[in-house]
C-alpha cells in the first residue's frame, strides 16, 4: 500500500511514525517532510501551494491513500481537487472544512443544531465591536474569522485589552468573534468521522499559553499529554452525544458532509460540556501524545469507516507526555538556522520545524520538536519527558516545565 501525507511538522511526524510501527511494508511518501520523517518515509519537495502538483504526484505514484496534516490546503479545497481526479484522500471538503476555517460559520452550525458552545457576537467591523466590548465583564475571548495558525485567539482580561486585540486582529481578518468566557477543564477529543458515523480517538489536554502558568499569548501549543484523568469517562461519552455525532449529524443535513478528522476543543464546565472550537484535521500538539498510545491499526479502521462498518479503537493504558522544544522569541519573531541537538533516532523526539544542513539538525521553525515519553503514569512519562528534555536542549531553545504537572 502507498500513503502521502503532507505536511512537515510533529503532528505528520506523530503519522508516519504510527503507519510505520503499523505495517513496515507500507510504502510512504511525505510532502515536504521532515528530517525526523526520513527514516520512515520517502520525503519530496514539491510546493505544498500547488495544489496540481500534489495532486499529480498522487496520480503518477498510484497513491492509494492520502493525509492532509495542515489546515491550509483544506482551506483550498485540496480534498475536493483530489476526488475530482480520482485519488483517495482522507480528509474533509472545502465547504466542511468550514467548521475550522470559519469561527462564524461553526458558531451558527452550534447555534441551529442546539450544539452547547459559549454564548457569542460576530462583528465585521472594529467601531461596532469596541461598542459592544463597553458592555461586556472581563475576561471575554476574541477570535479571527478564519485561519491564523493557533494564533487568532486572545483572552482579554481588561477592556484595553480587548480593544487592542480588536485591532489587531481586524489588520489580518474581516471579521472577529467575540464570546464569552468559558470556565472549567478543556480538553482535546478528536474523532474519525466519515458523514454520520463517529469514532473517538483517546482524549489529551494540551498547553496553548507560552510561558508556565499558562501566561503569555497563545501559540500552536506548547505541549500535551493524554489520558486526561480529570476527565471521567462519562463526560468524554456525553461530549460524543452531545457535540461529536451531533455536529456531523449537521453537516450531513446541511449537504456538505465531513470525511476526515474533526477535532473537538471541548470544556468541561459547571454546565456541563461546551465547544471552545472544532478543527478539521488531527490536532497538534495532540496527535503527538495520543497516536503513540493507538493499539489499533489506524489505515484498516479507517478503510472499515470509509466502508460503513463498525470501527472501535483501542488505546494503551500507558500515559504519553510531550513537551516542545520552541525557538527563543517564539511566538513573536525568532531565529532560524540555529545548531541543535535534536536526535534523528528517537522515535518519540518528533520534529516540528527543522532542516539538515552538511548532516547537522537546524532549527527552522518556532516550534522546532516535541519531546515525547510514555510511562505507567502520567507522573512517569512526565519524568522520562523532562529528563530526555535536559538530554537534548540547547542554547537557543526553550520549554515549559510545567506540562502535564499536576
């Protein structure tokens, strides 16, 4: 069998490693790839921008199934140009991709299909939005209506605070989604979903603030770890009937059904459980901790859901904790092209954002690798993280120390 999955960073890292350990016969190509994926996949440098040319490439090498692990091209509608010319793709449509790359267009779906999400106004304009603003308590979320790679989302604490983030986020979007602030445990559940059949993958919690203590500005996350014990199996169950099938029940009546992964950004409140966001493909830092932990062969379960038949997955009891490895200024500006220590052996050291040069491991990105480890706990992965952590870690570099601390 021939896979592709395109994409370079941790997150497609985290596949091919699984695609391997699940069958070293399977013929897998990455685009662009990573130093850290050459081991186990062939990489090509094609432009991930030219939709044609992946496309072409998956026609010329007889792909027999394809991976999309960024949500740029599923923007562009990368799924629908494959099905056009006949070639396998695990993935959402453009128009249903829309459940990521629109806030607003997620926000009305919830609103129609009586999907519990936090209370919310869409503003297109930032006059009307700071008037509204004057109205609100403190802290207030304020999200960009449309892609900004983990980076579109400020929590607002004062009113200034608000107002600048209106601004901002109006230079890159035209419209901005102002909602309340939800309280309680967030937590990751991504499922595989093809039009009304669900399956859940294991849970994980992952870190999206900069600094410890969850302080300074989000960023594409800066670590994770799976399983989430605060969170009781019956809740994981009530988000499934709630949220998951309910909002691909939606999406079939709307006729724009979902194939692919659709990730869930969920929060457990005093009110039960409500949508922070939904995304369109496997989540990053997540997919690093939970694809480790996947018993399961993942392209026969996914072969089975394409299928219509039943699909249940099976996770080691096992815990996973990643922690990443991020440029020094991330997620403002930072240099590239730094000496690492980064290992091309390790198979739970994924890369993120790196290159070779003359057989030396650059940085090439600001989150440049995610330092993964399992354990009989949580405490002990958790441990052996860390320690593989100050095994690795170099000048330019730098890390939280609290993640999955408890």
């Amino acid at each position: 069998m021939k896979v592709l999955v395109i994409g370079s960073g941790g997150r497609e890292h985290a596949l091919v490693r699984k695609i391997r350990l699940d069958d070293p016969k399977t013929t897998i190509y990455a685009i662009p790839g990573n130093p850290g994926m050459a081991s186990d996949a062939i990489c090509v440098e094609l432009p991930l921008d030219n939709l044609e040319k992946l496309a072409e490439f998956a026609q010329n090498n007889k792909i027999d199934l394809t991976f999309v692990g960024g949500e740029e091209p599923l923007s562009r509608g990368i799924v629908d140009l494959f099905t056009d010319v006949g070639c396998p793709i695990f993935g959402p449509s453009k128009a249903a991709a829309q459940i990521e790359t629109s806030k607003k267009f997620a926000k009305e779906l919830m609103t129609k299909y009586y999907i519990p999400t936090a209370a919310y106004r869409v503003f297109s304009d930032c006059g009307s939005a700071k008037e509204y603003l004057k109205t609100e308590t403190f802290p207030i979320v304020i999200k960009a209506d449309g892609l900004a790679a983990g980076k579109g989302v400020v929590i607002a604490g004062s009113q200034k605070e608000a107002e600048d983030a209106c601004d901002l986020l109006f230079e890159k979007h035209r419209a901005i989604v102002i909602e309340e602030y939800l309280q309680g445990i967030e937590f990751s559940l991504m499922t595989l979903v093809h039009q009304d059949q669900v399956v859940p993958l294991a849970i994980a919690q992952d870190y999206k603030r900069v600094h410890d203590g969850n302080l300074g500005p989000n960023t594409g996350g800066m670590g994770a770890y799976s399983p989430v014990p605060q969170i009781p199996s019956q809740v994981v169950r009530k988000a499934m009937e709630s949220i998951m099938i309910p909002v691909a029940k939606a999406l079939v009546k709307e006729n724009i059904p979902f194939t692919g992964v659709l990730y869930g950004g969920l929060m457990w409140t005093k009110n039960g459980v409500k949508v922070i966001e939904f995304n369109a493909r496997f989540g990053d830092p997540e997919t690093e901790v939970v694809l480790p932990r996947m018993r399961t062969k993942l392209l026969p379960a996914i072969h089975r859901l394409l299928d219509r038949k039943p699909v249940k997955l099976s996770f080691s009891k096992e815990a996973a904790v990643g922690v990443v490895l991020a440029s020094n200024g991330y997620p403002g500006k930072y240099d590239v092209g730094l000496p690492t220590n980064i290992p091309l052996d390790d198979p739970l050291v994924l890369h993120m954002g790196t290159k070779m040069d003359k057989g030396n491991v650059l940085t090439a990105g600001g989150r440049v690798a995610i330092v993964v480890a399992r354990g009989k706990t949580l405490q002990d992965a958790r441990q052996e993280a860390y320690r593989k952590v100050e095994s690795i870690k170099s000048p330019g570099l730098f890390f939280r120390k609290d993640i999955a601390g408890f």
